[in-house]
C-alpha cells in the first residue's frame, strides 16, 4: 500500500477535532492528541511499499549477494 498524504492528514484532524471538544482536562487532552498522532504515523510507515529496482548483484558460484540496494517508497 503506498503512503498517502490525504489518509495522514485526515488522522491529524480527527485527533485535533477531538481534543478541540473535550472541555476539561488539558492534560488528558494532550495525550489523547499524541496517541492519535502516534497512531497516525505509525500506521503511514506500516503502510508503505518498498519496490526494490536494482543493485544486487549475485556471485555465479553461490554466496551472499553483493551492492546497493536500491529501490523506491510508495
């Protein structure tokens, strides 16, 4: 699944909104907001793709593969 900006940002704005309408508690508040938005951001990284493009290479005769690893993140 590729990382997608608009998923991120509608997570944040939930988080504020809902601490927006809690009248008591700051603290409490607070740490709803943070848990949300760890919540948000752990959950964008999960969801990210890693398409490996080239860089590997294989010795003919066996062994460990050797290079860069390269590739893209969606």
């Amino acid at each position: 699944m590729a990382l997608v900006k608009a998923t991120v940002k509608a997570a944040v704005k939930t988080a504020f909104t809902t601490v927006m309408e809690q009248e008591e508690d700051r603290e409490a508040a607070l740490d709803k907001v943070a848990d949300k938005l760890a919540d948000a951001v752990i959950s964008a990284i999960k969801s990210a793709t890693i398409t490996y493009t080239t860089g590997l290479i294989a010795p003919p005769t066996g062994g460990p593969v050797t290079g860069t690893f390269g590739c893209t993140i969606n």
